[in-house]
C-alpha cells in the first residue's frame, strides 16, 4: 500500500487574532507547520506531502521544511475542502487511484507517531477512517435562543481530529461531488459519509488540538514540552 499525505495550509486563521496565520506563529521556537511536518516526514510509509497554500504566501519558503525533498507546495483554495481538492488533483499526477491519503490540518502539531501509526494500521480498509475521541461532557443540542432543547445519547459522540485517511480517488470524487451539491464540507468524513460510506473512528490522545484561539498556542507548547523532556 502507497501512503501520501496533503496538509491544508492555506487558512488565514481570524480566530487567533494573530497578525499571521495560525500555522505560521512559533511553537517552542518553531513555527506551528514545522513540527506538523516533522511528524508526517518521520513517518517513512508516506511517499510524499502535498501542502496547500494561499495565494502569495510570504511565510512558507522561511519554513525549516520548504525545501525537504519529500514536500511539495500547491495552491490552496476558498475554503479547507477547496484547499485539500486542490492537493488530490495535484497528487493524481504522480499517484495511483487506489494509494491511499491522509489529511492533516497544518494546525494540529501535536500528533503523536504512535496515533500516526494506530490510524495507518486500523483504517487503511476501503471505507478510511480517521483520528478521533469520545466526548467527556454531556452534550446539548441547543434551540434558537441558546436554551437547551435536548440531550444526546453521548456514548455515540465523538470529536473528529486529523489525520483522516482515505483512498485517492474515493476521496477526490466525495469531495468533489459534495462540493457541488452544496454540502458543507468541514472534514473528509463528512464527504465521505454523504458519499455512503462509513469511516472508521479510531481513538486517538486528546492532545492532538487544533491550533484555533489565542491561548491554544500555549497549551501545544506545553504537550510538546512535556513529551520532548
Ligand atoms: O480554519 P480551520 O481551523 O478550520 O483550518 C483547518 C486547516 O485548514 C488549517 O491548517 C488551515 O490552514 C487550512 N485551511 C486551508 N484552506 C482554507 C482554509 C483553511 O488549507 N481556505
């Protein structure tokens, strides 16, 4: 089996209130996006990462790994789902339908290897699957007004991470065709599953966040800390 990897990159981050994009703030001393990659990188099954960017992105080539030979840059688009097309159709030249991908936001760099590996091993089947955990809390679906209408069954709930792993072509066509029907696409899986199929939910360690709002920064410094000391 062939393993790629795309990283959308290409979000200019509001949320973080920072005056760069999220995966480009330092981390440890290291920029967010770098030690996303050195995760991806590390793992030697992945031929190759494909990583979308903005048009006229001034921060990529100061990256340690713009110039790996393994990584190569394409354009990203309007939207996260635009962004990982864009990299599919990129990636289509050099492999085959059948090769599987995985997706990982820029902005998640605490991946842990061992998580890498658990997804690789349990969801390379035709249906992928992706990193996720179980919900602690008791969830609420919430009317209007902000009033609490119900309650969930949360033993069937769960937080969707990246990486999501998938078959080229399956997941260039979901993507592609729920892009057209108008569906909002805010991961692979929800391509997928409105394509029909069912990936599989593959737990994963809590601290593979996503770097979204000020303060979450500090909290990667601190898994990465611990983890390197
Ligand atoms: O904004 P959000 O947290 O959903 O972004 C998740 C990932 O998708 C980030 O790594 C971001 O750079 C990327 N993205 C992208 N193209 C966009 C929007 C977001 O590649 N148009």
């Amino acid at each position: 089996m062939n393993y790629w990897a795309v990283v959308p990159a290409a979000g200019v981050g509001r949320r973080m209130q920072a005056g760069l994009p999220k995966q480009y703030l330092l981390l440890n001393g290291r920029r967010v996006i770098d030690w996303t990659l050195e995760v991806l990188l590390a793992e030697p099954r992945i031929r190759g990462v494909y990583v979308a960017l903005g048009a006229e992105d001034p921060f990529w080539e100061s990256c340690e790994h713009a110039g790996h030979p393994r990584v190569r840059r394409v354009a990203g688009g309007e939207e996260r789902a635009h962004s990982v097309l864009s990299a599919l159709l990129a990636l289509e030249t050099e492999a085959a339908p059948a090769d599987r991908v995985l997706v990982h936001d820029a902005a998640r760099p605490c991946l842990r290897p061992e998580d890498l590996s658990k997804l690789l091993e349990l969801a390379s089947g035709e249906a992928g699957g992706l990193l996720a955990m179980p919900v602690r809390d008791t969830m609420k679906r919430a009317d209007a007004e902000g009033r609490s209408e119900t309650t969930l069954d949360r033993s069937r709930i769960w937080h969707a991470f990246t990486p999501q792993l998938f078959p080229l072509a399956t997941l260039r066509d979901a993507l592609e065709q729920a892009l057209a029907a108008g569906v909002a696409v805010t991961d692979e899986a929800s391509a997928m599953e409105w394509a029909g199929n069912r990936p599989r939910l593959v737990e994963g360690h809590p601290d593979n966040i996503k770097i979204t709002r000020p303060g979450d920064l500090e909290l990667a410094g601190f898994y990465l800390q611990k983890r390197n000391a």
